[in-house]
C-alpha cells in the first residue's frame, strides 16, 4: 500500500464527490482496489476520511446542505461497491451473525454502513437495519434471528437515552451489546455508563473486538435508567424533556423582547433561531442525561464555529443560554451545565 497513492486517491475521490459525480467517484474506487489498497482498507482509510472532509466542508459553508446530501449519497454507494467481495477471491472464513444499526433518531448511518462493509468482508453475517431504527424493531428482529451481538451506532449525543433504552432491552432478551460512534463519547465513556458491553472507536476496532467474543454483563432483568444514572432521580431531564415547548417559546420570547434587532428577523430567519435554540435545549437534556457538561460545552462550540463561518456573532448563542437559565432557576444542575456553556463558549470565541 503507498501512501502517496492512497492521499492522491483521497484527493482525486473528493473532487467526484463534491461535483456530484457519482460514475467518476465509482469508477476511481473500482481501478483502486487491488492496485492501490483493499477493499477493508479504502473503507476505513478513505471513505471514512472523505465523509469527514464532507462534514467539515459543510460546516465551514463550502457546501450546502443539498450538495452534503448528495456527496453523501455518493459516498454511501462507495461502501455498498467496497462491502462487496470480489468474485473469483478467497472467500473469507465464515463467522457469526450480528446486527448493526442505528438508534432510534439517529439518521446518520453511513458510520454503521462502513462497519457492517468491514464486518462482511471479513466473514460476518451481517443484518444491516439502517438508520433510525427503532428499539421495538430492534427486538422483535433479535426474537426472530439467533445474532450473537447487536452493533449500535450513534453520532449525536442527544440520542444517548433512546441508545440507553436500546442497550437496556437488547440484554432484556439476552444480546450482548458493542456500541460506536461519535455519541458515546471519543473515549467511550458513556457507552460504560449506558450499560454497553464493549466500545470501539472504529471499524477496524469493532471488527477486532467482535472477534474476541462479546459477552453481555446484563443479568437479562429489564432495568430503569435511574439504576445505571442515579443523578435521574432528581427529574431534572424528565421535566426539562417535558417543558421543551415552553422552554422554546419563552426563550423566543424574551430574545424579541430584550433584543430590537430580532425584532425585524423575516420569517426565515426566526424559523432558523427557533431551530437552533431546539437544538440548544435537545443538548441540554443530553447532557443531564448522563451528568456531563461537556456534552453541551460541545455542542455549543461547535455550534459557534458554524455561527462564524456564516459570518453571524458566535456569542449571539448566550442571551438564549441566560434566558433557559432564568427559566430553570430551580434546576441547579441544568443551571450549573448552563453556566459551563456559558463560560466555555466565551473562552472558545476568544480564544
């Protein structure tokens, strides 16, 4: 394998991807494997690379959403080609049956796309359910099929209670549990608080892991989430759940009330205030979740450095932060989470 070749087809597959040239993006994978990689290996060491440059195309307005979209679209025929065997190869020793999928809400599934492409071409039957897939979906497919473990993927921390819910009923029917993705934290920790048998980072990983053995740590009961979070105890994430509404449209308020400028936002933009200030108090509720600050921390940084690269103030993100702060006074830690944002958005826009 040459890196050179490799950082060439990297290069060379961006540009096909980002004019939305699907034929030119397939026919570079196709002359590639064998003769600049395999197929295993353009799947974690290109694919994966190249949704990543997707993302960040995006979020530094390179690209709008409809040219994300496609590239993705294009990318997620990549893997299907790459999860492919090769006919006339040595065919690879057969393994387990698994299942791969995403947790309800969650609709980023090329990640579980490229792990269920490594898991194939290295002998596993593998169930693909794709993404959004829902708990009772998940277990009424595991009553009726013998897999070993399910593979749950999740990119965004805000679907950390229904993957929680996924894990619980997963070893409610005696299913092991390996879970993935950028949600669960970059070191995994909360795929350990939510229960999960095991993590990985990656493909490769999950692959490696899998082939050790995954055994499920449950005793089968099912369990509440106050039994693995005890901090839920307080209803502090059930009631801000509860309240979203409200808490929008009293944030929404008092933004128009204290700031003229907002005032005299068109219908749009108050369509894509309303929005941010959803995904605001979606983080939030995340984050009492699973008694973590950095969740929101994150969400508010990132959500700075998209704000600044469309030119909009990053710092117009804290009079939404002091307004859910008035309105949860008697939350202390949604407030103290709160103030953490707060304080980190400040320090990362200064910075």
């Amino acid at each position: 394998m040459s890196r050179p070749a490799l950082d060439t087809l990297r290069d060379d597959l961006w540009r096909a991807v980002a004019d939305g040239d699907e034929a030119a993006a397939l026919e570079l994978v196709r002359e590639a494997r064998g003769s600049v990689a395999d197929a295993e290996t353009l799947l974690v060491a290109v694919v994966a690379d190249l949704q990543g440059r997707i993302g960040a195309a995006w979020a530094e307005d390179r690209l709008s959403v409809a040219q994300e979209h496609a590239a993705t679209a294009i990318n997620d025929r990549v893997v299907t080609l790459l999860s492919t065997p090769e006919t006339g190869g040595a065919a690879p020793p057969r393994r387990g049956r698994v299942v791969v999928a995403c947790v309800e809400g969650e609709w980023h599934a090329l990640p579980a796309r490229l792990v269920a492409g490594v898991l194939r071409l290295r002998g596993w039957h593998v169930d693909f359910l794709g993404a959004q897939t829902t708990t009772r979906h998940l277990v009424n497919h595991l009553h009726r099929t013998t897999a070993d473990t399910v593979l749950l993927s999740s990119s965004l921390p805000t679907r950390l209670p229904a993957a929680h819910a996924a894990i619980s009923a997963c070893h409610a029917v005696g299913t092991s549990v390996l879970a993935g993705g950028a949600a669960f934290g970059p070191d995994g920790r909360y795929a350990g608080r939510l229960g999960a048998d095991a993590w990985a980072p990656g493909a490769r990983e999950a692959a490696d892991v899998l082939a050790t053995g995954v055994e499920t740590s449950a005793s089968g009961a099912t369990r509440h989430p106050v039994d693995d979070l005890p901090h839920l105890a307080d209803q502090e994430y059930t009631l801000v759940v509860r309240a979203r509404p409200r808490l929008i449209k009293q944030t929404l308020a008092d933004l128009s009330d204290r700031h003229p400028a907002v005032r005299r936002d068109d219908d749009e933009q108050r369509e894509r205030t309303a929005e941010t200030l959803a995904h605001i108090v979606d983080f939030l509720a995340a984050a009492l979740y699973v008694d973590d600050s950095d969740v929101f921390t994150g969400f508010l940084t990132w959500s700075a450095d998209i704000l600044t690269a469309r030119r909009v103030p990053a710092l117009s993100l804290l009079p939404a932060l002091d307004s859910l702060g008035e309105q949860l006074h008697d939350f202390p830690r949604a407030r103290r989470l709160l103030g953490d944002g707060a304080a980190g958005l400040t320090h990362h826009t200064r910075a």
